[in-house]
C-alpha cells in the first residue's frame, strides 16, 4: 500500500498532463508551448514542495490561463 501512495500522485499528474496537451494540440495548436510550460510548472511545483499534488496542479493551471490569456 505504500508503494501505490507514494506513485498514485505521479499517475494523476501525468494523465492530466497527457489529457491537456491532447486536448491543447487538437484544440488550438498555437498554445502548445504554452501548454508545455504549464506542465513543467505543474511538474517543477509538485517536486519542489514535496510532492504536493493540488499546489502543483493549481499553479500549473493558473500558468497556463494566464499565457493564454495574455498572448
């Protein structure tokens, strides 16, 4: 049980990413590096205060409605 709390997080970011950039590529091919910068936000926040998944998916989010906002 251990083993699937430390990995479940992982599994959750990495198919919203999949999901967003599927979505953003089909959807709206200009906004593609903006997607890319919004996932490695994601993925910068979650490892760099601990793996806390709702912080990263929250700043992520919030990255990726502003460059597409502004741009």
């Amino acid at each position: 049980m251990r083993q699937l709390s430390a990995w479940l997080p992982v599994g959750v970011l990495a198919i919203l990413a999949v999901t967003a950039l599927h979505g953003t590529i089909e959807s709206a091919p200009d906004a593609t590096g903006y997607a890319l910068l919004a996932v490695a936000a994601t993925a910068g926040v979650h490892r760099a205060f601990g793996r806390r998944t709702i912080l990263g998916v929250g700043i992520g989010t919030a990255v990726h409605v502003v460059l597409v906002s502004a741009l």
